[in-house]
C-alpha cells in the first residue's frame, strides 16, 4: 500500500457540533514503532492536533487502516472521517514503552450527533421520515436546472482503466459553490463508487513536510450513484460551501472504488 501522510488541521468546527460527551480512549505511540488502527470502514480522512503525531493512511484505494507514529511532545487529539460520514476522534499520547500496537476502533466510539437521531433507535423504532427543509427545495431544484442544461464549460477529465472522471462546471451562485461531474464506465465490469472527495491541496507529495490535502465537506449532493454500470454515464452534482483559493491552492477530485484499484485524481486549478 501507499502511504500518504496528513499533515495536522485543527479543526475545533466537530467538538461544536458533535457531542463528545463519551470518554475518549487514549491512543499511544512512539517514535521506534507503528501503531496500527482498524476502524470499521474505509478511512475518508485523518487529521492530528499536533505536528509531532504524524497519521497516514492508504489515499490511493479506501482502506480501514491508519498507521500512527509520534515524537515526545504534549498529548494531542486525532479525528477520522470514514467513507461512511461517520467521525471518530481519539486522544494521541507519547509513551516509550507501549502498551498496544494495534487497536480496533468499534462503531460506537463514533462521534454521536445531537441534532440527528441515532441509526441504532431508528432501527428499534421503525423508520423516520425526514421532510426536506426549504433550504434542500431549492438545492434540487438548482440542481435539476443544471443536469437539463444542453451546454457546459468543461474544465477537467481523467481516465483510468476504462473508467472516466470529468469535471463538467464550477459555478458560484451565493454562498454556495455548485460543481457538477461525469463518470463513464467504458470498462467490462461495473464499478462501485467508495470515495468520491474534493479537496484543496497545497504543495505535492513529495514533498510531506509542505504537503496538505484539505478536504471540503459537500452540503448536498443530487442524483450521486453508488454504482455505475457497465457502458453507463452518469451526471450528478454536489454543493459545497463557497470557498476560494490563494496562488499557492489547487482544487482536486478524488474518486476511489470501493472494491478495488480502479482509482482517479483529477487535478485542477
């Protein structure tokens, strides 16, 4: 596998949100040895509070695996976002002598949401319908307006083993930025979409010390698909909060399968 590593984001946005009223486990970990974390879907992201606790995890295909190594310093935190939406957030410690090398994170050490009920009571209680909220409306049906219309600017593509990521159009409309895509299976089997993920990125892999990959968290996403068949094109839009970039700052599209190594970076500006 190949490890990229992630260098450390503070992000204090999911302690607002998510409650953490759980006691949170303590991860431990050295210099002189790795330490190995299962969680129980693919990583999406990784990030630590600190830079003396590096995290990495496979970026080119979705796995449940992340490695941990640490330098002495003050004990810091690590939040992880599975492919799945769910967060979980550990606290990082420096030990010379450690007690485990691998620890296997149990879905319910996920980070519990206060505003959204639970999956386990909606089980027991039988589903709950959600309306959609005014704000939703007016997502679809911008959305819709987008995937009728005959022309676009096409920015971006990249292809992959028969399988093709376009960025069709960008478009800045309030507080929101509307990306619309384009998969194309032209290979002989289906494909299964595990991860698909934009993202600012600064600086290149070569270079970890300068290197962030800064993944921007969609606000809707419309007509995506789980599974694009064989000879199949399938358009779809995602929104994001607005955002802009400095000189330094490039966009990126990250589509990953689920099930295999069929994977695609599209680069952009």
């Amino acid at each position: 596998m190949k490890y990229q590593t992630l260098f450390p984001v503070i992000i204090l946005f999911f302690f607002t949100v998510y409650g953490t009223s759980q006691s949170l486990d303590t991860i431990y970990a050295n210099s002189h040895q790795v330490v190995s974390l299962a969680f129980p879907n693919p990583i999406q992201t990784g990030m630590t509070g600190s830079q003396n606790f590096a995290f990495s995890f496979d970026r080119e295909q979705a796995d449940n695996l992340g490695l941990l190594q640490a330098d002495k310093d003050r004990t810091s935190n690590l939040l992880v976002r599975t492919t799945t939406g769910n967060l979980y957030t550990l606290i990082l410690a420096y030990r010379e002598h450690l007690p485990k090398l691998h620890y296997f994170i149990g879905p319910e050490q996920r980070l519990k949401n206060p505003l959204q009920p639970d999956s386990q009571t909606q089980e027991a209680t039988g589903s709950i319908l959600k309306k959609p909220s005014p704000q939703e409306k007016d997502f679809t049906l911008l959305c819709t307006q987008l995937l009728n219309r005959e022309s676009f600017n096409h920015k971006k593509s990249k292809r992959q083993k028969g399988i093709r990521a376009k960025v069709i159009e960008q478009i800045y409309h309030d507080d929101y930025v509307f990306m619309v895509y384009e998969l194309s299976n032209r290979s002989t089997i289906p494909y299964d979409l595990g991860m698909f993920q934009l993202s600012k990125v600064l600086g290149t892999p070569k270079r970890k010390a300068s290197y962030q990959e800064l993944p921007i968290t969609p606000l809707f996403e419309f007509q995506i698909p789980k599974q694009i068949g064989v000879g199949e094109t399938v358009r779809f839009v995602v929104v994001y909060p607005k955002f802009t970039l400095n000189s330094e700052e490039r966009l990126q599209v990250r589509v990953l399968e689920a099930q295999g190594s069929r994977n695609i970076t599209v680069k952009l500006r």
